[in-house]
C-alpha cells in the first residue's frame, strides 16, 4: 500500500508540474503551409517542445497533411525592448504526413516531371525568435524549419492533362524537394496560458 501511495504521489506530483509550465496555441503560416500549433516548456524554462499538425501547400497548389515537432532550446533573450520579451531559439525537427512532390515517370521513352502525392518522413531543424507581450498573454515569433527526407508515392500516374489515371508504374521513393521551402520565413501567432 505504501508502495502504491509513493507511486500515485509522484504521478501526481509529475502531472501537476507538467501543466504548471508555460504553454501556448496558434497558427503558423507560411510558404511551406498553414499549421495549428502547440508549444510547452520543459521543466528547463530554457527550452520547449513544438508540435504542428495542418495542411501543407505541396507543388503547383496540392495540398496534403503534415504532422511536425520540434525541440527547442532558448539561445538568447536580448531585451530589444523596454516592454516584452524576446526570446532566440533553434533545435533538431522532423514530420511525417501525406503531402504532394514532383515525381519523375518515364512514360512512352520520355521522362514526365508531374506532383505526386505520398508518403513523407523528414528531418531537419528549426531556428527562429519570438516576442511575448507584456499586456496580453500573446506570441509572435518569425522562425525557419528547412526539412530534407524522402517520399514515397504509389506508383499511379495521372496524366495532368486528360486526368487519365494509368497505373502499372512501381511506387517510387525520391528526396522530398519541397522541404527546402522551409528556409522560407514563417510567421506564428500564438495564446499563451
């Protein structure tokens, strides 16, 4: 009995400090994609976790689903202003979803360049800096998160033009070209409670 008190004590314990933590819920837009976002600090108050989940923008305006995270750690908190804070932060990220890419398919001895819509899982890394208002318990941050993997499709070529759908092709795995977007600058406005 003793036992299970101790352990009930420190799952309590452990719940209660989770959610003591400083947490915030968004959106995050940008060239790569519009997420819902959720951040939560760490017992550290110098770093948080980041998870998004949302739609993502793909090649030639096809969208897919993309689910991401990343662990952050705070680099600096330059006082830039007299009201606020600021916050330096960069870590490792990765995703996974089902999103569209261009895929390259050899039909009649021609190589045909068309988006394609599969499987990813990519790895990369996050940087950015976020601004926390003093008045109202708003987030605004600026950040990049370049992303390179791999996706993989099922094989089936639809042709752009007659909306024909041939299939026969072997499912075919390829660099994830559209992570590189990520270098492109997003904005994240966010609630904290």
């Amino acid at each position: 009995m003793k036992r299970f008190l101790i352990t009930i004590a420190i799952i309590l314990g452990g719940t209660a400090a989770a959610f003591a933590q400083p947490r915030s819920a968004g959106l995050r837009i940008g060239a790569t994609g519009l997420d819902a976002v959720y951040q939560h600090t760490t017992l550290n108050k110098d770093e948080f976790i980041e998870g998004t989940i949302g739609l993502d923008f793909g090649v030639k305006g096809n969208a897919g689903f993309k689910i991401g995270g990343a662990y952050n750690m705070v680099l600096a908190r330059p006082a830039l202003t007299n009201k606020g804070s600021w916050a330096i932060y960069a870590g490792p990220a990765a995703a996974f979803g089902n999103v569209y890419d261009m895929v390259t398919y050899e039909v009649f001895d021609e190589k045909v360049k068309y988006p394609d819509n599969g499987f990813l899982f990519a790895v990369g890394g996050q940087a950015g800096i976020e601004y926390n208002f003093e008045d109202f318990p708003i987030q605004v941050s600026v950040d990049i998160r370049p992303m390179v993997g791999i996706h993989v499709n099922d094989g089936k070529f639809r042709d752009p033009g007659t909306n024909i759908v041939v299939e026969g092709f072997e499912s075919k795995s390829g660099f994830y070209g559209n992570g590189l977007t990520g270098f492109i600058p997003h904005l994240s406005v966010r609630y904290r409670f």
